[in-house]
C-alpha cells in the first residue's frame, strides 16, 4: 500500500518538476504606455465603460484605451473583442456602454432602429496574403481572385494568375484557401467587395457567414486564418493588415477600380476613405472606391453609440472617451496599422457626439 | 427486512444502534427518488427548451435539415438554407477513427496492467494514464494545430502517394490539405482523448473477471490469448462496450480540440485527409455571429447531436444484450 502511494506521488512530483522547468525558460514583459496628450476635462472623469464588438479594430481600440488610461486615470474602459454580430447583440440588450462593428446593424441584429449613431473610427486594408515560396511579389485583379477563393481555380500555375503576373513564374501547386470559421465583419466586408468588383466571377453572395466550397480550410478570427497562411506552402486567405504584418505575412496587389495594381497600405486605404461617399448616418464604403491610389479592400469600422442614455454621467464619459479616440487617439492608428480618418469625417464624427440626448 | 430496534435493546452492530431507524430510512429513500428524478427532470428539460428554440428551423427545414448538405446562412438568392448532414458526417468520420485507434490501444492497456504487467508496474501506470485524462481539451487541441496537425502533412502525403491509386481504398486516402488539419489528425487526437477513459473503465471490468475462470481455461490448456477471448472477454464484454460508449459520447461531443484541428469547411468526402466540420464545433464557431433562424439552426445542430448520441448509446444496448446472450450461452 505504501510503495503503491509512493510510486503515484513520485510520477506526480516528476510531471509537475517538467512542468515548472519548461515554465521557467520564458519570463513575460510588459510595457506601458505613456502618452502627454492630455484633454483638460478628461482628468476629471471617473468611472467605467464597457464595450465589445469587432475583433478587426480590436488592436487600434486596445492602445487608444491604454492611452485614455494615462490622460483619464480614474476612467476604466473595456473593450472585448467578441465579433461584431456579437457586439450589436450586447448592444441591443444594454449590456454595453458602446460596441464596435464592421458591419452595418441589420433589423435583428439586436440595436433597435433610431436608437443608436454611427461613429466612424478609422479604416485599414484587408489584405490577401499568401504563402508560396519563391514568389515574393503577386498581383490579383478582382475575377482572379473571386475565382481563387471560389476554388475555380485550382493550381497557382493557372492561366488566370499568369496573366495577371507577367514575368513571373508560378509552380504547381495546390491553392489552399483559408477563409474565417467564425462569423466575422471582415468575411462581411470582403465578400462585399467581390460581389462588388467580380460580379459574375463571384456566386457565393456575401455576409458574416458564406457557404465556402468543401475544399476551403477554415481558422478561427483574423489570427486563426493569418496561422493558416503562414503554415501551409500555397496558402491565400484574406486577414487584415495589423494581424497580417504581425505574423509577416507576404501580400499580394490588388487591381483598384481604374485598373491600378495597389499594395494594401495605409495610404491605400486613406485614398479609398476620401474615395467614398458618406451617407447622412456616417456611414461610407470604401470598397472598391474610385481613384488611382486606392487600395480596393478597405474596411471601415465604427463605434455604435447610444443617442440618449440614462445616466448623464455614462453619457459625459462616453463623449469623453470618443473624443478623445477622434482626436489624440488618431494619431496611434498608424502605429498599429490603421489608417485614421481624413478631417472632414473626423469633423463629421465628433459632430454625432453631440447629437447624444441628455 | 424493517429491523425496528429502540435505544434501550441489546447492544446491536453499532450500524444499527444510531441509525435513528424508520425516519431516516425514509429520508434516505425520499433522497435517492429525488435524486434520480431530478437527473431526468434535467434531461426532459434540456431536450424540451432546445427543441423550443430550434423549432422554427426544423419545422422549416423538416427532414432535410438532417438529409440536406448545404449550410448556407447567407446566400446571394433565395432563402437561408441549413442542411446538417456536412457536419452529422464530420462528427461521425472524427469520431469512428477516434474509436477505430482508441480502442484497442484502451483495451491493450487494460489487458496489458490486468495480465500481463508486474505487481510493482500497475499504480504508476494507472496513475500516468489518469493523468492523460486529466489534460484540458483545449491544450490538446493547441498542440493538435501547432505541433500535430504541422508535422503530419508527410506523413499523409506519404499515404497518399502510396495508396492513392488503389481504386476503391485509394479515394480514402486522398490529396491532403496543405495545413493538416484534417479528419484524420481530429481522429488521432479524439483518440489520445478519449484512450483514459475507456482505458480505467476497462481496466476495472477485466479485474473483476473472477480467477476461477482463467484458471479453467489455463487448465484446459489455452495460451494466454486463448484464455483471455474465451474467459475475459465474454465475461467482461458488456462492460467494455459500455467503456467503449463512453469513449464515443466523449469523442462525439468534443468541441474546442475538433473545432481547432478538423479545418473548418463544410463538406463530404471519403477522403479522410481532407478538412471538414463536426457538429460541436460548427455550433462553437459560429453561434457569437448568429441571429434569429440562424441561432435557431445552430440550437437544432444540438438537438440532432443528442438525439444521434441517444440513438448510439441505444443501439449498443442491442448489441450487449445479443452479444451476451451468444457468449453466455456458449459458455454454459
């Protein structure tokens, strides 16, 4: 009984002295922030704000916060980055002090009609990024690609590609294409532009969810999908640019509405911004914009908030917090990959602050 | 059998002096059938509020939703359409080879530490394999996807190069995804998942086969082999199957580690190299996006898992009982 007892103490002991070896090679670090920007109003703000919605912004939204802390320090501001259709839904039911989405509100998305104001926040390019080795630079028109990610093509070596990449020598190899498991904004935004830009090349319709053909792969959130893409040789998903430029992804160019190949960067999707037009609510599509520079696959973002809320004190934080992501936070945007709002909308944005009712 | 004694009687067996007698036979009574209600009471429940939430969908969709292979919420015409069979398939194929590898290494290992494994060997051995049983599935599925699923795709290149021109077999062994991730590696890591349990269950049964047994069949002049399928095994049969149950409820309802390894896209295919979907892990990906008839379709994703888990876990009652009847029959 007792060598019984001892000899299971023994393999417990050996598995937990693996444990905390292999625990000990890696130490954590953490870095804050420290901004000198500073609202004179924003000090004297306390409280806590709740939010969650798209996981697209989530990188920009998360240093405007760790920003805000160091101007407001009594302000406690969260955001999770749950999805966009997930945020609405908190939204809707109050769970929520603001939620961000990539996708317009739909009638049962949750957020009842009239309720609520658009408030742009930036933009930033979903890129195309793939994963064959030998080729470092590929350029895709929109039929080409709405055929890639339909799997009517095949091989990297088709016609289609070779013609789009004069020059360029293509193996043969199977495409891989990954796409989001997870309902997502960026599926949303993405397959909107194909049907935009490809229309007969493109049959799957568009929407958080698409029915994606049986030979596609499947990751969970931008970053599941940049995994993807970064495992498998001959692997093409769609991520956007912060996820993509974190796991160094390689990005193909996109043929823009006037026949430009454009490479998914900031100044793309600045040009895109100005490119589109803005309806009375704020909201705007950059996809597939006209103008030379324009990268096509720009995304927009925007922060739902309330036009009356309860408690004027939630309301003066909301205001405080969302001024201060329009104006000091736009300048951190391009640190994490996001392109901030050309002024005009800046202007028209921090005008819906004031439409809240208190 | 009311053995009714008051303090002040002989001094009884100390079971009975303190016992407080009828009163708290019946509470212990009262306890068990409430207990026992109260375990049905959940699962009428469960199986009433799901189907509630799902109905709209089902009753839309009928029996296509079971028969129906396009699972499509947004479709660029026409209605959403939401056909279950893509991932009733996925579940079955991930959890068939989980039970195809799993068992009879579970049924080795319990046959391994009952008859064949030195005194001194069989603590360490149960405790290491309880400690597999311990591993969050999440952590399996993080190694399935970083490490497992990476370092396969030769392994299946290699099987398919070798047997994939064989007509008929060949079309199992197809051109693999480039990720690895796969029915194949769900499988594999569904086994390592599910080999603990099956194991420590099949373990306790084949040491209850009594000695007397083993000791007729050696007398009789059997190998070891030949002692264990004639002795141990028709003793023994019922409990491994009920093991084995267990094992496919687990694999069947895995969530996290199939969700992150079997590659997320919907289709149907002998190829078991290729990617799919299971039910668990559908419902796990999509249900924070979904609304409305979609949450709805999600929720019916559930019902059909219970009901299919039912309808499995029925069917080897069946089989138990005719099995019995065979094994026992012939030993007598």
């Amino acid at each position: 009984m007792n060598r019984n007892l001892l000899s299971r103490l023994v393999i417990v002991g050996a598995a937990l002295a693996g444990l905390v070896l292999a625990g000990c090679g890696g130490n954590n670090g953490g870095s804050s922030s420290s901004a000198t920007s500073g609202g004179s109003g924003l000090a004297s703000l306390s409280g806590d704000l709740k939010a969650s919605g798209a996981s697209f912004p989530d990188a920009y939204y998360q240093e405007v916060i760790s920003q805000f802390k160091s101007t407001a320090p009594n302000v406690t501001v969260t955001y999770n980055s749950v999805g966009s259709g997930t945020g609405k839904k908190e939204f809707g039911q109050g769970l929520d002090d603001f939620a961000g989405s990539d996708s317009l509100v739909k009638p049962d998305d949750g957020p009842a009609p009239g309720s609520f104001l658009y408030v742009p926040t930036v933009a930033a390019p979903i890129t195309v990024s793939y994963n064959l080795s030998g080729v470092d630079k590929l350029q895709l028109s929109p039929d080409t690609l709405a055929k890639i990610f339909s799997t009517s093509i095949k091989k990297w070596n088709d016609q289609a590609i070779a013609a789009d990449n004069p020059g360029v020598s293509l193996p043969d190899k199977n495409i891989t294409v990954a796409h989001r498991s997870d309902g997502s904004g960026t599926t949303n935004n993405f397959t909107k532009y194909l049907v935009a830009a490809a229309p007969t090349a493109w049959k799957l319709g568009s929407g958080d969810t698409v029915a994606w053909p049986a030979s596609t792969q499947g990751g969970d959130k931008n970053t599941g999908v940049a995994q993807i893409v970064e495992q498998a040789d001959g692997a093409i998903g769609y991520v956007d640019l912060s996820d993509a430029s974190e796991l160094k992804l390689t990005f193909a160019s996109i043929k823009n509405k006037d026949g430009q190949f454009v490479a998914p960067t900031l100044e793309g999707a600045a040009a895109a911004i100005e490119g589109a037009e803005v309806k009375d609510d704020l909201t705007y599509n950059p996809l597939n914009a006209a103008g030379a520079a324009v990268y096509p696959i720009t995304s927009p973002t925007y922060i739902l908030i309330k036009n009356k809320y309860d408690d004027p004190k939630k309301a003066e934080l909301v205001k405080g917090f969302v001024r201060y992501l329009l104006t000091d936070g736009q300048a951190v945007a391009k640190d994490v990959n996001f392109a901030a709002l050309p002024s005009s909308l800046q202007q028209k944005a921090l005008a819906q602050l004031d439409k809240i009712a208190t | 059998m009311k053995t009714e004694t008051s303090q002040t009687q002989t001094p009884g067996s100390a079971l009975t002096r303190r016992s407080g007698g009828a009163r708290i036979e019946r509470l212990f009574r009262l306890w068990t059938l409430a207990t026992g209600l109260l375990v049905l009471a959940i699962l009428a429940l469960i199986l009433f509020s799901t189907t509630r939430e799902a109905w709209p969908v089902l009753r839309d969709m009928g029996f296509r939703f079971v028969t129906d292979a396009t699972w499509d919420p947004n479709p660029s015409s026409g209605g959403a359409v939401f056909g279950a069979l893509s991932f009733i398939y996925g579940t079955a194929v991930s959890s068939a080879i989980a039970l195809l590898i799993g068992v009879p290494i579970a049924i080795g290992i319990g046959l391994f530490l009952t008859e064949l494994a030195p005194r001194w060997l069989r603590g360490p051995a149960v405790t290491t394999v309880d400690l597999l049983a311990s591993v969050p599935s999440v952590v399996f599925g993080l190694w399935g996807v970083l490490v497992v699923a990476p370092a396969l795709v030769p392994v299946y290149r290699w099987f398919n190069h070798v047997f994939g021109g064989i007509p008929g077999l060949g079309s199992l062994f197809g051109s693999p995804v480039g990720t690895g991730r796969n029915f194949m590696t769900a499988g594999i890591i569904l086994a390592i998942m599910v080999t603990p349990i099956i194991t420590s269950i099949s373990r306790e049964v084949l040491s209850t086969v009594p000695q007397a047994n083993r000791d007729a069949a050696f007398a009789l002049g059997a190998t070891r082999w030949e002692m264990i399928r004639g002795a141990v095994f028709p003793h023994s049969f019922a409990g491994l199957v009920g093991a084995t149950m267990l094992g496919l409820g687990r694999a069947m309802g895995e969530t996290i580690a199939v969700a992150l390894v079997i590659g997320g896209a919907t289709s149907i295919t002998p190829n078991i190299f290729a990617g799919g979907n299971s039910m668990a892990a559908i419902i796990v990906q999509q249900f924070g996006e979904s609304t409305g008839t979609f949450t709805a379709a999600l929720i019916g994703l559930g019902v059909v898992l219970f009901a299919m888990t039912v309808v499995v876990n029925l069917a080897a009652r069946v089989v138990v009982r005719r099995a019995e009847a065979r094994m026992q029959g012939a030993a007598t």
